[in-house]
C-alpha cells in the first residue's frame, strides 16, 4: 500500500519546510518540496494523509531504556513500554541489559531479540552486560545486531560493578563495539552517606541525594572511563550527563570522528535539584539531578554540539516504590511518552531549536551507532515517522498513559503541542491517542 503524507512542515537535517512524503510498504520512496493539493491524485491509488499545519519528524531513536522484561515485569515489560514509546513518537529503543536474568549471557541476549520478536510495537535492539567475569564473551557478538557493550564502573545496579583492573582492560581493549557507562563512583557516593549521616539526627530525605550522588562522584568515575579509552583507542559513550564539570571530556568535531561522546536525558534538561521542593521522590534519578548552574550548562551543551544525544533512561518504577523513605525510594522514571513533547516545548521557549531536537534525538543516535537507513526522512530509509501537532496541547494525566508502572514525573505538565501519529516500518502505529497495530517492529541493524 502506498500513503502520502501531504503538505506537512517538514523538520530533517537541519531545514524545515512544506512538503510530502510518500510511504510504499516499509519505506520512504519520495520526499517533494513545496505544496501541492494535487499531489495525490497525480500518485493515485495511494492512501492520503493531510497533513497540513502539522510537523513532520523522523521517529525518535531512544539509545537508553529498561523496559524491565524479564524479571522486573510488575514494573513494565517489552509490550507495555513499547506501547508507551510509539505514543510519544519514540519508533526504536536500545535497552539495557540489567534485567533478571541480566543479559550478560549470550542465551539471555538472544531471549531478548527473540521476545521483541514477539511483543514489541517499536524497533529494538539490546546492549550487551560486561562483568568482571564474562569478558570472553565479547569476541561472540554480532556488532550488526548489538549497540554496544553496557558498563557499570564505580557504582552497581544488579551487581553488575565492573572494577577488575584486568576486566577493564581487555573490555576497553579487545572489542570495536561502542562502550556505554554508568558513572558514579561508589567510593564517593559511601563516603558522602557516613558524612550526611553522621551529621543528622533524622532520617536523610530526598534533599541529599543530589549532595550523596555528587558532581564530583560522576567525575571521579567518567574520567578514569576516559582515561581508559583513550590509552585504548575505545569508542567510549558516556551516558546520561549530569554536571557541567564532565563536558570538558568529550571530544569536539564532526561526530563520526569522536571517539569519545556523552548523552543528555530529558529530564537532566527539564528539572534540577531545586525542584525536589515540588515533585519529592517522582524526580529521584541516577545520576541524581544537579544545580540550576549544572542544567544550564547541559543546555548550552547541547547547542554547541558538545552533547551528542538526548536519551530518556526510561527506568519505571511502581509508584510504591518511588514513595518509600529517602534513600530508600527507587531511582528511575518512565519517560519516553513524553520525552519528545518535553524537548519540543522547551524549543518553544527558545532554549534551541526544533531542528536540534531532530538531530539529537534521531540523527545523532543514528549516526552514533550506524544505524542501518533509520533516524532521517530520506529516499530509501525505513518509514519510522511522528507527526506533531502544534496547536493541540497535552496535558499528562493518567488515564492517557501506557506506562505499566501507571505514573509520570511529568503528570499536571501542560506541554502545548501533541503526538498525532507515528509510524513504525511504514505502519500507522498509533494515532489520536489510541494505539492502531501490534507486533510491527523490527530488530534493527548496525552497518
């Protein structure tokens, strides 16, 4: 079947302009410039789409998710937050390999591809999990079916600390594939409890975790990963940057030629620590969020093009958890339904531009992990496309979201613009806030 997407503004490569595109099967086969009511009846027979008013983006690809399946499904699952992902114009997730079982096996890794398969309403790949013991695998790995390899240097999540001095080594020296970390030193971050600790009579509430999972915690431990790499050569990722201190690490210039790149998530854009006053526990993160000073670094960072990309670390939680005492709430929010709308208003206010959301948060990820024909509207890519609306707002309630964990860190946010329909691999997916087909993503490959 053929659609025309007509006389939408089309945001791609740096321009915004008028135009349409035509969709045959699983692909773009045509993008014209300018408008034209009759375009469709000159393709005819195709299935037209007016899109007049609306923007017209290529499908956001999210490098860094945990959609919590297997062992963490009470949270959220393949299913549900691939749901989740295409109502916010997220068309391909990466996700992260600690699970239960965590996928540091090369078994546990093909159940993943194999339940995507499956389930998955979204393109998905999966990162692979290094620990101090499984640094032989790394040579089995497909690099045209695996992102990279996911590492957890300083502090732990699922007891997947790497710091063998030896294991570190050879993960930093013996694979082409893209090391992603997890900074935080662990030594830091204890030190920063006993003191805190020590010092107050109470309980210590949401207000210290910013100062225990401190700046100078996440610099301790994303140096010593560069450190590595360059002494290896790696292609080193750093992942969900936090504090201003770290953008002195990565490397400047045309991105295919950095070795070493840093991630941006959106909520690390959106609030800071001042705002744990309001949102408590909801707004909970590792890395934890920083100063005003801090996000507006990582702002500008991300207009200078020091910041590569802009992720959400989807991590849901039930609510229950994220409301048990200070620290013993769970860090981690679901994010990617609106994680889209949040980079697109925070352009309305002026802060970058439309046209930057785009790159970031699809040609850059694309880019970064050469991905095979996705992350851009062209001739011959993959149709993984988001329609916004301008004019129609959204307000985040929870009747209208897909998240398992049934919360948002975002809920009473008005965002001015909405998702209107996404398409996956060509298929309308999702539209006017209902989800339209099942089961139509695709595992995506690395060139």
């Amino acid at each position: 079947m053929k659609q025309l997407i007509s006389n939408a503004q089309i945001i791609n490569e740096g321009r915004s302009f008028i135009g349409s595109v035509l969709v045959e099967g699983e692909v773009i086969t045509a993008v014209y410039e300018g408008f034209d009511e009759t375009l469709a009846t000159k393709l005819s027979p195709v299935k037209p789409i007016d899109a007049r008013g609306k923007w017209l983006l290529p499908g956001v690809i999210d490098d860094h998710v945990h959609f919590r399946e297997p062992g963490l499904t009470h949270k959220g699952d393949l299913w549900s937050e691939s749901r989740a992902a295409v109502a916010g114009g997220v068309t391909t997730f990466m996700d992260m390999p600690n699970t239960i079982p965590q996928t540091t096996t090369l078994e546990a890794l093909a159940w993943k591809f194999q339940r995507a398969a499956e389930v998955s309403v979204a393109n998905y790949s999966f990162f692979f999990g290094g620990t101090n013991d499984n640094v032989h695998l790394i040579s089995l790995l497909n690099p045209h079916r695996v992102p990279g390899i996911k590492l957890f240097l300083g502090s732990s999540t699922g007891h997947m600390l790497v710091d063998k001095e030896e294991s570190l080594r050879r993960f930093f020296g013996e694979t082409d594939l893209l090391i992603a970390v997890h900074a935080e030193n662990e030594e830091i971050i204890q030190k920063n409890i006993q003191m805190y600790s020590a010092n107050n009579n109470s309980a210590l509430d949401i207000s210290f975790h910013s100062l225990i999972r401190s700046a100078e915690a996440c610099y301790a431990s994303s140096s010593e990963a560069v450190r590595l790499a360059k002494k290896c050569g790696t292609r080193l990722h750093l992942l969900h940057l936090s504090t201003e201190k770290e953008l002195s690490l990565l490397d400047q210039g045309a991105l295919h030629e950095r070795r070493i790149t840093g991630e941006v998530c959106v909520h690390h854009l959106w609030f800071c620590d001042d705002d744990y006053i309001k949102w408590g526990n909801r707004i909970k993160w590792n890395p934890s969020l920083k100063t005003s000073s801090d996000r507006d670094a990582l702002r500008q960072a991300l207009n200078d093009n020091t910041i590569s990309v802009v992720a959400t670390d989807h991590a849901p939680h039930l609510i229950q958890e994220k409301e048990r005492p200070g620290l013993t709430a769970s860090s981690g929010g679901p994010l990617v339904q609106h994680a889209l709308l949040a980079m697109l208003t925070l352009a309305s206010e002026g802060l970058f531009s439309k046209e930057k959301v785009v790159e970031k948060m699809a040609h850059h990820p694309a880019e970064l992990y050469r991905i095979d024909r996705r992350g851009y509207i062209r001739q011959g890519y993959y149709a993984d496309l988001v329609l916004i609306d301008p004019e129609q707002s959204t307000t985040v309630t929870k009747d209208q979201l897909f998240y398992k964990c049934g919360w948002s860190p975002f809920e009473g946010i008005t965002f001015p613009l909405t998702v209107w329909k996404t398409f996956v691999n060509g298929n309308e997916i999702f539209a006017d806030g209902k989800i339209l087909n099942e089961s139509v993503g695709k595992e995506v490959r690395f060139l």
